[in-house]
C-alpha cells in the first residue's frame, strides 16, 4: 500500500466520502434538470407551433436556416450541464466502496444483506446477529454493508440512507449506509427477481445507540428457554414435527437458512417481507400459516393443511420468541 502511493505522483487526492454529494441530492438535482429541460422543449415546441404555423392555402411559413448563436447555444449549454453531472456523478462513483480499492484497509462489514426469493437477510457478523427482513442501525453511524444473493438478482434500496446496490449471487457488492436520525425508513428491492418481488420489502429501523444496544443484547439472548405458555410448548413441539425446522433457524432447535431466521420473530413488527402493510398482529400471522400461498403466492413456503388448532399453538408460540 506504502509502495503504491510512492510511486504514483499523479494520484488524485478524491474528496473525502463524507463530504462528496451524496447520491439522493445528485438524483435530486439530475431530476430537477430533466424536468426543466422538458418544459423548455416543451414551451419552445408549443410557441414554434403557434408562430410558424401556414396562415393560408399555399404559403410557406418563415423557413430559417443556420442560426449559427443558436446551434453554439443549444451545443454549448447541454455539454456544460452533461460535463458537470459527469464530475458530480464520477465522485459519487468513488464514494462507493469496492474490494481491494477504496475500501478501507481491513475493515470488515458491519452488516450483510443476503437476497433471497423473496425475502432478506441480515448477519451483523461482528455481533453474532441473524435476523430477516428488518434492518436494524444506529442512527449517525456510517456503516459498511456488504450484498450477496442466494439466488437470482435483487436490488436493496432504502433511498433515505444511501445509495442503491445490485445483489448477485457469488458476487460482493459493498456500499456505505447511514441513517440521518432515528426512526424507520421503508425500503425495497429495486430489482426485478420474480413472482413475489413486489413484496420484498425492507424496513430500516435506525435507533438511537442506547437502543441499538438494546436490540443488539436481546438478539443475542437465547429466546425464552422456558416457554411461557403450555400452548406455546406445544407449538414449539409441532413446528419440529412439522419439520418447520428444515428451513428456518431458530436458536437451539435448528440452523437451517433456506427461510427466515425465526430465532426473535416475536420482536418483529412485519412478517414476510410484507413491510409495514403487513404487521405481525396474531390474525395476520395465523392467516400465513393457514396458507402461506393465498397471502404470497409462489413463495417456497408450502401450504401445510394446518388445523385451526395447530395454527393456534403454532402462533403462541412464533409471538413467544423474543
Ligand atoms: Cu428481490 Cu426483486
């Protein structure tokens, strides 16, 4: 690393990530020009109609040729507008971080986000944390994020933290996350992955730090040893049986990861990737297990035939896990 800075005189010195515009103002500002750069075409197209229009049978409107101030205007200004964004856009590329170049040395992501048909999945590998589909971040802190998929391609987008990634499978992609203040901000994957990409929804939960420690020590905590409710054990026996336990993990019963980790799903306020439409009240999560299928068709989870009983138990017990 030494090496390479000694013996590249021309480097540029790039601006500081922290400072570069980030990419929802350049989004801003290129949307905010397009918009007027069509009403002008827009206008001028409207006002050349109505002044060179034929005003009688055989008479030819005005016909111009070679404006020479016009054709070096309409030449001049789009080239300093596209030239400008180019800079502006050349620097947001460089606040993106890529493996082996400006990412930094030895830092190690603080979350992984592993797309899924269609749902998400979030190691915080530095703390021992799998969950799914709530992404939980302290408010202010810039984090390092690395994509991957398990399957096909998807997109994570949480536009009011950062920039858009593509995830694909065998592949790392890396970007920057920060959270401006606490609350929750909805996201999507912007990526067209199959049946049930619409509902791949993603909701952030930025925290203050306190609370973030907060989450951080009861994600990991065992969930409930001692299940509270007789009607919760049973549950707890049936989602073995049932081999619910071949695809999702929960802490001490299993770590399959084809679905969900369901180690904590009591804690979390949506089910299924169905963000903030779809809270896990008891009546949503008993009208999935009844059958997965009529609330998200194609999914992978199976329609299991399940009593109304066995539904019961089975969500006493997924609300116990905490
Ligand atoms: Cu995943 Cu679209």
């Amino acid at each position: 690393m030494m090496a390479s800075a000694a013996i590249s005189p021309l480097r540029v010195v790039l601006p500081d990530v922290r400072t570069a515009i980030p990419f929802n103002s350049l989004f801003t500002l290129i949307m905010a020009l397009a918009i007027a750069v069509s009403v002008l075409i827009a206008a001028l197209l409207a006002y050349s109609l109505l002044r060179a229009r034929r005003r009688s049978d055989g008479d030819l409107p005005p016909q111009d040729h070679g404006n020479r101030k016009l054709e070096v205007g309409w030449t001049a200004v789009p080239a300093v507008i596209v030239t400008g964004l180019f800079v502006l856009t050349f620097f947001n590329m460089r606040t993106t971080p890529t493996p082996g170049a400006n990412l930094p040395e030895g830092r190690q992501p603080d979350i992984i986000v592993i797309g899924h048909q269609w749902w998400w999945e979030f190691q915080y590998p530095q703390l021992g944390i799998v969950t799914a589909n709530e992404l939980h971040l302290p408010a202010g802190k810039r984090l390092l994020v690395q994509l991957t998929s398990a399957d096909v391609q998807h997109n994570f987008w949480v536009p009011p933290l950062g920039q858009k990634m593509d995830l694909y499978p065998g592949k790392a992609n890396y970007l920057w996350l920060e959270a401006p203040e606490p609350g929750l901000y909805q996201g999507v994957c912007a990526e067209y992955c199959g049946t049930q990409h619409a509902w791949m929804r993603i909701l952030a939960i930025a925290q203050t730090d306190a609370e973030f420690d907060q989450w951080v020590q009861q994600q990991q905590s065992a969930p409930t040893a001692a299940l509270p409710t007789r009607r919760a054990e049973q549950g707890q026996q049936l989602f073995v049986q049932l081999a619910c336990v071949n695809c999702h993990a929960v802490t001490g019963l299993s770590d399959a990861q084809a679905g969900p980790n369901l180690t904590h799903f009591g804690s979390r306020r949506t089910l299924s990737a169905m963000g903030v439409s779809r809270p896990t009240t008891r009546e949503n999560v008993a009208r999935y297990l009844e059958n997965p299928q009529a609330v998200k068709p194609g999914i992978y989870m199976p329609n299991f035939g399940l009593s109304p009983d066995q539904i019961d138990v089975l969500v006493e017990y997924l609300e116990s896990l905490r």
